[in-house]
C-alpha cells in the first residue's frame, strides 16, 4: 500500500482490509484489462493472434477469488488451470489505473477458433461467473497471388515514371491479397543499390483484395509521404509490398525495377519538294507543297533497342542509319488536330503537333487544305445530361453527356470557303459535301445512337478536298460521352457507438488511365428522416479512400444529427446524374441523453455491501459501466474496482480500504457509465469508513513487546497478537480457513516480524494463505517481535482476512528495552564482618517488565499484560541469600574473601514451556575489605593470677573498640 498515512490521535490504525460479502454474489464483474506480449500492451479488443505463446493477460477481479482459464474449441476444453488465489498485493497498472487481480499467461494452442473461458471461482469453490472472450489462432502469413503490375497505361514494371502517358492516377497494384484473419495495413518499401531502405504505407481494398501506391508518388523522386521513394534517375530498385494481416503475420512480394524520368530530345526536319533536300527546320520557314512533311530525328542510342539498358525510345522509327532514327509524318496546311506521339519504355512520352513547328506556304500554286470552323448535333429524341433532361433539337456543342439514351440524327459542320468541292465525313455516322464557296452542310444518320452502358466515343471529322484526299484531315471530334449504369453501393455499416458509418461504393465505369475523369461517382451522402416531424438531414462523407480505380470506401460523421428515431437512406451518384440508393432495413436511433447514474450511500459505512449502484437507459436497455473508482481514505488510495450484478443493480467486489479515523479521511467512489452512442454519466459519492473491529482482549488495540529479535509465547501457549474472536454481522463467528495480511502504518517506527513475515512501514503483507480460525477460536493468534538491529520504539499494525465482512484487528505495539539500576547499601564491606545489600531495580520508562527472583512468580505472570521478569543472580565466593521487596528485588549476605568480587545477573522472561528470554544482563563489583584489626577485645575480670593448681577458670570478652 503507497502513501503514507497519518497518524491516529485515538491510537487506532487507520487502515483496513475489507472483503465484501462473496457468499451473497450473483454475477461478478471480471475482466480482460489488457493482453501484453513482449512489454506490449495490447487492446483487450484484439481477437486474432499470431499464438498465445509469450501472451499474458491482466484480468481485473476481486481479492480472495482465483481465476480459472479454459481454452475451448467447439465445446471441447483443450487446456485449462486455475490461477492462485487474488490476494492483497495483487495489483496491477495499465496506462495508469490500478486494478485488483492477476497477469497470467495464456496456454498455447495450434492455429484453430478457439474461446477463452475467464471463469471466477469463490472461497467455496463455486463459479461466480464465466465470460467468453473468443480468438482465433492464425500463424500464416496474408496470401499474395496476383503479381505486381501497372493498374494501367502502356508501360512495364521494368521502369517506372511519373505523369505517364494515358495513366492518369495510375498506381503500383497486387490483386488477390486475403487472409482468413483480415488485413492490417500495408507497406511499400523501396532498397536501393546501396542497400538503403526507405518504407511508406501503402493502400489496401478490402473489397477489392488489392494493395497498391501511386506510381507518380513512387517515381516522381520528390517528397511523398515522408520520403523521396526514387531519388536517383535513370537507377535500378528493388521495390515491394509487405502485407501484415490482423493476427501480426507478414507477407511480402518483391521484384527489380528501375526509374526513367525523362525525356530524350529529339530535331525536326522539313522535306523542301523544291530541292528535294530534308532541311532543319527553322520558324515560318517556306514550303512548296502540301501535304507538309515533317521528320523526327533521334539518336539511335536514345532507343531502349540500341542502348541495351530500359531507358530510352520504344516508339517506332520509318527507317535509321547508324546515328539517328528518322520517322516522317506528313500533315495538311493550314494544321487541324492531328499530332503524333514518341514513347519512352518507362511510358514517358512527347507529342509532336505540326502546329508547334509553323511554315510559310510558298505563294505560287500552293494548294490550301479545307479548315473547319464549327460542329454542332441535332437529337431526335428527348434525352438527359448528366441527370438534367434535355429537349430534342440543335445544340451548339459538338459533345454531349448522356445519362438516358440519346440518338442524334444530324451533325452540321463549318468549313472556310474554298474553290473546290470539300468532303466532310464523320467517322461511324455519315458524310457530307460542302460546294465550291459554300460552307456548311450537314451529316444526317440513323444510327448514331447510344442506349445502354456506359462509353467514350470520339467520331473524328475529316474534312478532305473532294478530289485529292491527300489534301485534308481531321477537323475535330463530336465527342459522345454516356453512362445509364448506376454505381453499387456493396456494402454499409453503421457504428451506432462512435456515430460513424461507412459505404462501399462499386462503379464498374472508372479506368485507371487517362479516361479517370470522363466517369465517376463523386456525390455521397447519408439521410436522415426523423420518423416523427418527418425532417431530412443530409451529411457528407468526412473522408472518401481510393484504394483501388473502381472502390470507393465512404465514411460519415453523423454526430452532428440530432437525437431522435430516423430512417437512414444512403446514396451515390456519379457524374452522370445515375443514383443508387440503399435504404438501411432497421431504424437508427440516435440518443443524446445520458443514462441515469444513482449511487446509494451512507455517509458512514460499515461494509462497501452499503453501496448501490443503479443505472438506466431508456435507450439502450444495458448501459456500461466504463470504470468504478475509489479514491482518497488515509492511504490517499486511488484504484478501480470490480463490481457484480445483484438483480439490477450492481455492488463493489473486494477491495481494501482502510478505516477513516480522523477528519479528511473520507473516500469518494466515482462511477463513469455510458451508453450504446458514448452518452456519459458520471457521478461520485463521499463516505467514511469505520469497519467493525475486534479488540486484543481488555487490552484495546494497546501491545507491549519487549525488544527482543525472537517472539514470546504465553504459557497458556496464546501468542503477542490474540484477539477476541472474530464475529460477523449476523452474530455468527469466523470459523473457516482465509488468508491473513497485516499492514503497517507508513509512519510507524519499528519494523515488524508478524507470524514470521517482516512487515516495514507502509507495507501490506500475506502473512497466512490459508489461516484456520475454526482451530483458533475465531481468533487472531500470530506472533510478533521487531526486526533485528533496529531501536525500540511504537508501530502500528492492522490484521484483517479475506473472510467476508469479518472485523479488523488494529493493534498499537510499543517495543520496550529492558534497563535496570543496580544500588549498594555498603560499597565496600569488611569480609565477614559487613552484611552485604545489593537490589536491582526497574529503571523508569526503559524497563519493560517488574523484577522478582521467584521463578514460580515469573511463569505464572502474563508476558504481555502485566510482566513480570526472572532475575537470577551468580556471586561466588559469597553466603547470600535472594529475595523480592520494594519494587526491587534484593541480594543480601556477607564475602568470606576479601579483594573484588564480581555479581552477575540476568533478567529473563518467561513464557510457553518454561521457555526464557533473556532481556537484560548486567555485573556489578564490589570491593571487600580485610577483617584484620578490625576488632580489639578485652577481658571482663583480672586473670593475671592464678593459684598454682588446676582451676578452671573463665571469664567474658567484651569490645573496648571497634
């Protein structure tokens, strides 16, 4: 237990354990916290594993119950064990919360679903509840079975560019990338030849199976995602694709390639029919003949052909010599829209537009080719564009959109006046002629029509002279664009939790090339129609992600809509006006009202079993709690709290809080509840606890130990820590077996061994896993004594059990040395002649006991209560005799030797089975003086004469001195 507690001004511990009443639970919260792998923490959300070897999980349950764990699959137990018991020091932290329980590994099993059965087992053996967590195993890496490819244009994966010709957005794809378990995420990584790695993340289509990344990010070799992918030019790669699927498995699918940025140069060359010489060509230069004709030079090892590396020309060549490439075009004057394009191998490419290269027609007999001037259509029918109906009749365009099917009849073309008769053709639909000086006529058809699918058709007018269709070429395009085919919205799904939505958008009619933008879907949107005012809210998406040409994936954010029952309709439309429309089957109901929290609770509490908690939705019948959390008590506490279900409300499980014995000791519980769409409640509670508490006899909470490193028993064979017997709320004592934990003050002073276990301040300690009170009397009875080399002074202790609602023991223990005085009544007596007084005396406020020579008096005296210690003295040399009086107890007896004689003694309690403890030993030495001239004596009457015969004479000494 952290923090320091303060001190009790009534002497009483304040700190407690306190177990609630596990015999009354009907449903038991408990609960995977978190998994963890290599100092990871994963999201108990996670479902799919690479194995479970290595993995552990915390699980949050009470103190006192243990945790059995079953792995089963299709009903069958493949592996299962039950955890230790949860005892008071069985904490653990995840991101910063504290928690009551275990972390505990996770049998392994072979890939296979599999349910993870997290079972909480009572004091009695019963289960209190099991909760399901299902998983599936999968240790294979994504399947990768399409190749990487170009998802367009004319290029090869040999070499790369950006902006290549016809590509449009194109990218980098693989096809038919999947795995049983999901995919993650997506890498591309680019090595270099100096073995240089650079990695980006790539996209994926779950709907599609197909990962990829643009090919002008990858070979532009600009900044892109955080990394220039293809710095160098004209360089070789190796690029690739890694694939982590939702278990952590990876896969991955390389080849070469290379990059070509750029663009070889090339001349131009201008035929002069009247030299019959190729020229360079220079501006506005003149020309003798129409047909102009244009030559494109090249160097020959600008060609992929020629330089035999994948950089340079693949475009076609008329013929070469053994420097250059040559490819004649030939163009009409005055120029219309014809051009020519070169390609490099990389798709690279450079048009040629003879209107770029302008000449001078020679003005003698140089024959000018037809020019157009305009182009409109004319429709037989009623038609729409791009969804807007549209009449039959003339519009002044020469293209049109058509989303309904449309047949234009008539097609009228502009030309400049010329003197001869013009040819106007349109390709796939008619022609026309145009008179000497006129300039129009029309083209009429009957089958330029367009009435399903979707296309791009460019029908090119040719504009020629009527005699020489050398003179001539294409004018323009009436360009026929059309789409009837509506997208599909493949699948949706709506997080009522987070209030966001998601669709997946099929349209069939996007290329990846060029042709991107002539058909798309680009209009979503989600509605709501209230179901009572009848009110339409419409939103658009928050993010649209293209993975793949043909896949939209749609997000909305709908938490703006406010609360009420609505009728949910999403939609896509593309660029033609087609709709599709998907109404979802069950009605959404969006809540902003929070649950109702009610937390029940004295202000003063006996037991957590006082609290009740009560929540309510009129929404979502089963609001969550997200967190119970118990905080402050004199150990500044701060941890979560399992909790258990008793009919429809809910009661706290197994924590220890400690007794609030002072002001500003109080708790506060908050709980945090919410319901299906994240409306939160919270409130919180404030309450003291004063839990029952049984006394050390008509001790109190008060025990006097000597401090001495080794405990003492009394004689009845009861220990330092006995107690009353434990007896629960309904009158009934505590008989059975629990685990016993003794917590230290954090200010206490003396280290303490309690039933053999060293409890240090602040400290919480198991000091019995399975304690039989049945065999005690329901009493504590547990031995006590301070830690070796440590000073005498006070700590107090509190002793509570896992037994539930069962009272606390709080017991304030005063460690006492034992010191003496020793006083002589003569300091130095004559041998013999001086009786000699020596007393031992208790020395004020350092004496733990009274003193008495009578070992009858000592075993009989409590050791605790009122104790009373053995003094035994050694004095050799000495006639002496021992005995108790004042307070003292008395040496009294005379020396036969003279000189120094040392008195030893020993204080000693007794306890269980005559066993001693020696308290205190001392000597004391006295110095006894010679006897000799210490008398002088005298006859009582005149014995100078005597008759001179036998007499018997006597006479009496008396002292004259001395």
């Amino acid at each position: 237990m952290s923090g320091k507690l303060k001190a009790s001004i009534k002497g009483v511990y304040a700190a407690t354990a306190m177990m609630l009443g596990m015999s009354l639970v009907a449903h038991t919260k408990a609960e995977i916290i978190s998994y963890e792998k290599g100092g990871e923490l994963i999201a108990p959300t996670q479902n799919v594993f690479q194995s479970l070897s290595e993995l552990n999980a915390y699980i949050s349950a009470g103190i006192d119950r243990e945790i059995k764990i079953e792995v089963t699959q299709d009903g069958d137990v493949v592996s299962s064990y039950t955890t230790k018991r949860i005892g008071v020091n069985d904490r653990f932290e995840i991101n910063g919360s504290s928690f009551y329980g275990l972390k505990t590994d996770l049998p392994d099993v072979p890939d296979g679903v599999y349910k993870v059965r997290i079972s909480i087992i009572a004091s009695d053996g019963n289960t209190v509840k099991a909760i399901d967590y299902p998983i599936q195993i999968h240790s294979v890496g994504p399947e990768i079975s399409g190749q990487m490819r170009r998802s367009s244009g004319r290029g090869t994966m040999d070499v790369l560019t950006e902006d290549g010709y016809g590509e449009g957005d194109a990218s980098i794809e693989v096809q038919g990338v999947t795995s049983p378990v999901g995919i993650d995420r997506a890498e591309l990584f680019v090595v270099r030849d100096d073995g240089s790695k650079t990695v980006v993340p790539a996209n994926y289509s779950k709907e599609a199976d197909t990962i990829s990344y643009s090919m002008d990010k990858l070979a532009s070799g600009k900044m892109h995602d955080g990394a220039i992918l293809m710095p160098e030019d004209h360089a070789n790669y190796k690029i690739g694709f890694r694939v982590y699927d939702n278990a952590g498995n990876v896969s991955e699918i390389t080849r070469e390639t290379s990059v070509d940025r750029s663009v070889p140069g090339y001349s131009v060359e201008v035929f002069n029919a009247k030299t019959q010489v190729w020229e360079s060509y220079t501006s506005h230069m003149e020309v003798y003949e129409n047909p102009v004709r244009y030559r494109v030079v090249r160097d020959i090892n600008d060609h992929v052909e020629f330089n035999g590396t994948n950089f340079g020309w693949t475009s076609g060549y008329s013929y070469k010599d053994e420097s250059y490439t040559y490819r004649e075009l030939s163009y009409s004057y005055p120029f219309a829209g014809d051009y020519a394009t070169l390609h490099t191998k990389a798709n690279k490419s450079s048009s040629f537009h003879p209107s770029s290269y302008p000449v001078t027609p020679h003005s003698e007999n140089f024959k000018y080719a037809p020019k157009g001037k305009n182009a409109r259509f004319h429709t037989a029918n009623g038609w729409s564009q791009r969804g807007t109906p549209m009449d039959a009749g003339w519009y002044d365009q020469n293209r049109f959109y058509a989303s309904e099917p449309i047949k234009v009849d008539k097609v009228e073309v502009t030309v400049e006046k010329r003197s001869y008769r013009q040819r106007v053709s349109i390709s796939g639909v008619g022609s026309c002629f145009v008179e000497p000086e006129s300039e129009m006529c029309v083209v009429e058809s009957d089958s330029f029509e367009f009435t399903s699918g979707r296309g791009y058709s460019p029908r090119a007018i040719n504009i020629w002279d009527a005699a020489d269709s050398r003179i001539g070429g294409r004018y323009s395009y009436v360009l026929a664009y059309w789409d009837f085919n509506p997208p599909q919205i493949e699948t949706h799904s709506i997080n009522e939790e987070n209030r966001t939505a998601y669709i997946a958008v099929y349209d069939q009619d996007r290329d990846d090339n060029w042709r991107l933008y002539m058909w798309d879907t680009i209009n979503f949107s989600m509605k709501f129609e209230n179901t009572t005012t009848g009110q339409v809210i419409e939103i658009e998406p928050t993010k649209i992600n293209e993975a793949v040409v043909r896949e939209k994936e749609v997000y909305f954010d709908y938490s703006g809509v406010p609360e009420g029952v609505y009728k949910v309709i999403f939609s896509a439309t593309d660029t033609y006006g087609n709709e599709s429309v998907q109404q979802v089957n069950s009605q959404i109901v969006i809540d902003d009202t929070p649950p109702s929290l009610k937390i029940t609770s004295p202000n003063v509490l006996s037991s957590l079993d006082e609290i009740t908690i009560t929540t309510f939705d009129s929404v979502d019948v089963s609001p969550k709690i997200e967190r119970i959390v118990l905080t402050g008590g004199p150990a500044n506490e701060d941890v979560n709290l399992s909790y258990r279900e008793e009919g429809s409300s809910y009661k706290l499980e197994y924590p220890i809080v400690f007794p609030s014995m002072e002001e500003g000791e109080e708790y506060t519980l908050n709980v945090k509840v919410s319901d299906r769409q994240n409306n939160v409640s919270e409130k919180s509670v404030a309450f003291n606890y004063q839990p029952a508490q049984v006394s050390m006899n008509d001790e109190g909470t008060f025990v006097r130990l000597p401090h001495i490193y080794n405990s003492v028993t009394r004689a009845d064979g009861m220990n330092a820590l006995y107690s009353e017997p434990l007896v629960l709320g309904d009158g009934s004592p505590v008989v059975g077996i629990y685990a016993v934990y003794a917590t230290m003050r954090a200010d206490a002073e003396v280290p303490l061994v309690i039933n053999g276990q060293l409890v240090r301040p602040g400290e919480t300690v198991d000091i019995a896993d399975a304690y039989n009170f049945g065999a005690n009397d329901g009493r504590f009875n547990f031995t006590v004594h301070p830690l070796a080399e440590t000073a005498p002074g006070k700590s107090s202790v509190l002793l509570g059990s896992s037994a539930p609602n069962a009272p606390i023991l709080v017991a304030d223990i005063v460690t006492v040395p034992m010191e003496s005085v020793t006083t002589f009544e003569v300091n130095e007596p004559r041998q013999v002649i001086d009786p000699m007084n020596l007393s031992v005396a208790p020395k004020a406020g350092s004496a733990y006991c009274d003193l008495t020579v009578s070992r009858t008096k000592a075993l009989n005296a409590d050791p605790f209560k009122n104790p009373l210690c053995l003094v035994e003295f050694n004095a050799p040399g000495m006639n002496v005799r021992t005995f108790d009086g004042g307070g003292k107890v008395h040496l009294n007896g005379f020396a036969r030797g003279t000189g120094e004689h040392v008195i030893d003694y020993t204080v000693t309690l007794l306890g269980h089975n005559n066993s001693e403890h020696v308290l205190a030993q001392d000597s004391a030495t006295v110095n006894v003086l010679s006897a000799m001239n210490a008398l002088e004596l005298d006859v009582t009457n005149d014995i100078s004469e005597a008759q001179k015969h036998v007499e018997q004479v006597s006479t009496v000494l008396q002292m004259r001195r001395g």
